[in-house]
C-alpha cells in the first residue's frame, strides 16, 4: 500500500516523438510558503495557480488547523485569512501531513515560537525521515520536541513562550532547516541570523520580504548571511505561483532521450537557486532553450523548449550546484543513461534523506534495467549507453517516492524494453497530472492492475 491509497503497478513502452506544450503544475516550494506566510499575515491573501498535490492540500489543513481561514475558490485559486505572527491557535487533533516533508518541517518551524502545543504525523514514508535536524535549532528559540527514537514522527512540539532569537549555522545545505529556522524567528524579538556555507533555494526569503518583513542578505567569508528582524506585521499578498522546475524536469528530460522530440513547457520559475538540473543538460550537450524570458512576482521566469538530443555527454556535475538541484539527481540518472560515458554526481549525502535513499533506490532500478552504477556516502556515476542504448526490462520499487516512480516511467519511454514500477500513485502528491500529461505528450504508460 502507499502512504495515500492502493498501489498502482505501471508500465512504460517506447513512446513515439514527443511533441506539444507540458502545462506542468505550479510550484511546489512557492505553494507551500504561500499557505505558511498567508497565515502569519493579517488580512486576507490571494493565491492563484497553487499546486492542488496532496502535499500542499495537507498544509492547507494544517494552517486550518492552527486557525487560519484557507479558502478554495476552484482552479488552482485560493484565499487565506491570516492570523498574524505569533497568533496561532493550539490545534484540536493531531496535525496528519501525510507524505510532505517540506510542509511538515515549515509548519514546525512557523508554530515553534508560539506558546502552543501540536502533535505531528504523516504516511510511512515520512515517518521514517529525520527531523532532528529541525528541531536541534528550534530548542535554541526555547521549544520543546517530543518523538520517537532518532528524531521522528509522531512528534509533539512545546511551542516557546519567551523566544529568543538565534544565530544558526546549518550544519547541511538544507533549505527546509533554513526556512524553518527563519520561520521561527518571526516571532522572536530582536534578529535570528541564519548563516547557510553553501546557498540553496531562496523563496523563504524572496517571500518574507514580499509578505513585509525585514530581512537582510550579506554574503561573508563565513557564507550567506541572513538576518531577519523578529516580530513584524506581515502584509497580506496577491500571489501568482510560477510552474514548478522540479515538476517540468520531467517532461523535459523525456524529450531530451526519446527520439523525434519536440515540446515546450510555458512559464516555468527559473529562480537561480532552482534551476541547476537545466544548466547541467546544458553542459551535457542538451538541446534546451529557454524563451520569453520575464519576471513575475519577484521571480525570474520563461518558457522551455527541450528537443530530442543524441548528443549528450556524460559530464562530473560541479558538486557545488547539488542545493540547486537536490530532487532531480533521479531524473537526471535517466537521462546520464542515454548520454556518452560516464556522469559523476558528487556532494548528494542529502540524497540519502530524502523520502528514501534515493541514492541506493535508483541505483537498485538502474541496475535492474542494465545500468552499470557505482556509488559512495555522499556520491554516485551513471555509466551511459547513448541515445536509445539502455537495455530496459526491469522492475523498479518506488519506497513511496514520487520522483522515483516519475523517474523510471520515463526511462521506460527510451530504453530497448518496458521498464515497471511497482507503485506509481506517489505522484499524486507533487505532480497530480503527471500520467494524464505524459500520455497527452505522447507517452506510452499502462497501469498493470487493470
């Protein structure tokens, strides 16, 4: 069983050339936020094309739950009416954020300086992930946490009554630890100061001053330095969420191995932080444009053209934009199977915590499919057989991970023989028209239970 219903067996066969438009949906990262900062605000903020993933949709619970309006008005649209920082109310049950982990460590984060109580769970794939790296700098502010053995779910969290701001150095490039940690200062008086060696995404703090709050950025020998003023009235906002790059990885990458292809995918966020798998297919020689480049919403965004590449080239991936690009190490696997020679990533141990061992999973669903891989802790190298070369045939376990299951339904689309997962219905928590859009692109996919 997944974490969200029956299992769903699929199968992927040879597609023919990929060709039109891949309205991929809105991001993420920006959905999540948006939810977390319209309920911190005072008034009422308007969202328009949120991700309706049951990733997002379990945040949206959960910010009822600590007392915020959260309001559908169809179509990707939505209104939250806020109650201000620091004026969350202490939920009436446990807070279930099924499979999000980005959603349940904000939501830690946003409630942990609040004199409240909350309890948190989630489906079995994120039971089993840590979140002591979470709470060890939200016991600095003076919250208490109360789980199982390593730091896991359920977890009560004792919010503190008389925060204190912090000075925080991440320990890893994470920017779920950091966009807690920023979350939590809000209402700490005086400035929580966050120092991240290496940068990750960025919406955190491209949103907290959007929504109003004081907020700086320096970069130091120490690394980025960001400071944050505790304890301001949040502004409600008129929100439009950018198509998610993670999502448009997908359709793209499938492009780029199938033979004949040809799609574009409007309006994706480009923002710097985000965008290093598409500089990487780049520098492996992948035919990828980016056109009608703009701005909105504080966000750089444009519209990609990916067409089928024959020539790409195993590259080393410069280990300094992992952050950048940390849930499309799976896909580009796939895509490091159809180029020349080999693909290095190094630098990935963050990988290895993500809803599984991502590292260990898709190297066991590439082996099975005729890949040769070796790995490390924190690194792996795709061998590549060239355009069309992966042998395919085999059976992948997906571990309830979606970008896993998304993964090798690609593969399949390219290799000599159908590749199988034994469980696609985790998509339907990050990319809820993933099969129906593949399949209108030209995928070959069947579900093999029915």
């Amino acid at each position: 069983m997944s974490g969200h219903g029956p299992a769903i067996p699929m199968s992927s066969r040879r597609a023919t050339p990929l060709n039109g438009e891949a309205h991929v949906p809105g991001d993420k990262s920006v959905s999540h936020r948006s939810l977390i900062l319209g309920a911190l605000s005072v008034g009422e903020t308007r969202i328009t094309g949120l991700l309706e993933g049951q990733d997002v949709l379990d945040t949206a619970k959960a910010m009822r739950a600590f007392g915020a309006e959260v309001i559908e008005h169809g179509n990707g649209e939505y209104s939250v009416h806020g109650v201000g920082v620091g004026g969350f109310a202490e939920p009436e049950d446990v807070i279930d954020c099924g499979n999000a982990g980005t959603g349940v460590r904000l939501i830690m984060g946003a409630m942990a300086t609040t004199p409240i109580t909350a309890t948190f769970t989630g489906d079995g794939s994120l039971r089993k992930r840590p979140m002591g790296r979470i709470t060890d700098p939200l016991a600095l502010f003076g919250a208490q946490s109360y789980g199982r053995s390593g730091g896991r779910l359920p977890m009560t969290i004792v919010g503190a009554k008389d925060p204190v701001p912090v000075r925080y150095t991440l320990p890893v490039a994470s920017a779920q630890v950091k966009s807690a940690v920023l979350l939590a200062g809000l209402n700490a008086m005086g400035e929580t100061v966050v120092i991240e060696p290496e940068a990750t995404r960025d919406h955190t703090e491209r949103m907290l001053r959007g929504f109003g709050a004081e907020l700086g950025v320096e970069e130091t020998d120490e690394g980025r330095v960001i400071t944050l003023t505790g304890q301001p009235e949040l502004t409600p906002q008129s929100i439009v969420v950018p198509r998610d790059p993670s999502s448009a990885a997908f359709p793209v990458c499938a492009a780029l191995i199938t033979e004949g292809s040809d799609i574009t995918v409007p309006n994706i966020g480009l923002n710097p932080t985000r965008a290093g798998l598409f500089t990487t297919l780049q520098e492996m020689s992948a035919d990828l444009t980016f056109e009608n480049m703009r701005e909105e919403g504080g966000e750089p965004v444009a519209d990609l053209r990916a067409r089928f590449s024959p020539d790409m080239k195993g590259i080393e991936v410069d280990p300094a934009r992992a952050a950048s690009m940390i849930d499309e190490y799976p896909i580009l696997s796939v895509v490091a199977s159809f180029a020349e020679g080999r693909t290095m990533m190094a630098g990935v141990h963050e990988l290895r915590v993500k809803e599984c061992d991502r590292i260990d999973v898709m190297a066991k669903g590439l082996r099975a499919n005729g890949v040769t891989v070796d790995e490390g802790e924190d690194w792996w190298a795709v061998e590549g057989f060239g355009p069309g070369g992966m042998p395919g045939g085999g059976h992948a376990a997906t571990h309830l991970d979606h970008r896993i299951a998304m993964s090798f339904l690609i593969a399949g689309m390219a290799a000599k023989k159908p590749v199988s997962v034994d469980d696609a219905s985790p998509f339907l928590t990050s990319f809820p028209i993933f099969e129906d859009l593949m399949r209108d692109l030209g995928a070959n996919f069947s579900r093999d239970n029915t």
